[in-house]
C-alpha cells in the first residue's frame, strides 16, 4: 500500500442541460483516502512517538459502499494524526450519520488537501533527517 496523489479538486457543477456533470466519490477514492492515511500513519510513527489510528479494514470492492461511521473514522483518524505530528489545526472535522448528509465535495477537498500537506511536511522532515556519513563498529553481519 503505496503512496496515491490526492484529488484536491473535487468539484460540483451543471452541464448546459442542467445535469449534474462535476465529481462523484466512488470506491477507488474511498480507497485512495483510507491507504493515504495508513501510509502518512507509518511514516509518522519512524519519526514522532508511537500512536494508534482506528483500523479502517481492507479496501473495499465495488459491492461494497462507504457508511456514515466508516468516514467519521477517516474523520478521527485525520484529527488524531494532526495532534500527534504536527499539532496543526486542519479545519473542523464533520460528523456523518446514517442516512443523514453524505460527504461533499468541500470536505473531501480538505481531508485531501490534508492528507497531501501531511505528506509533503512528513517527506520534507523524513528526507531531512541528519544522517551519520560512517558506520560503526564491524561492517561483518552479526
């Protein structure tokens, strides 16, 4: 479970017709958001201390469909995240019920948009580190 670049344009708009012709959450970016968020979570745990996200499970299949609970953990995940490395504010995290106000497009921007300055600030950092030029002791394996 690599990396995946963000969709940080998410968007809402009519065709000529009226129709609805901007963006539609499907599984792949479900999946893009729920292994973005492991892959930041690993990154972090080799630099900061030791923390616990919530399991969001295997990817899901396209028989499958995201629940309300299932992106307020995307939701906790992201804040827990943010207090454990960089102690920044990221915006208000929404809570979602069943058959209540899916995720929008603005939401999806911002958790995004998170997880991609998430990245670049824990790559920076990572890349960064200060390395010893020699090694110590016997290079013989023990």
């Amino acid at each position: 479970m690599g990396w995946r670049t963000p969709k940080t344009d998410w968007n809402v708009r009519m065709d000529e017709q009226g129709r609805y012709a901007g963006d539609y959450f499907g599984i792949d970016d479900y999946n893009r958001i729920k292994n973005n968020i492991q892959f930041i979570h690993n990154l972090s745990v080799k630099m900061y201390e030791d923390f616990e996200i919530t399991d969001m499970g295997t990817d899901k299949g396209y028989a499958d469909y995201p629940y309300a609970d299932e992106i307020n953990i995307i939701e906790n995940n992201l804040e827990t995240m943010a207090e454990n490395t960089f102690r920044k504010n990221y915006g208000m995290k929404q809570i979602y019920a069943d058959n209540g106000k899916f995720i929008g497009h603005e939401e999806l921007n911002r958790i995004e948009s998170v997880l991609l300055d998430m990245y670049n600030r824990l790559m920076g950092q990572y890349n960064g580190r200060r390395m010893l030029t020699f090694m110590f002791g016997s290079r013989e394996a023990v």
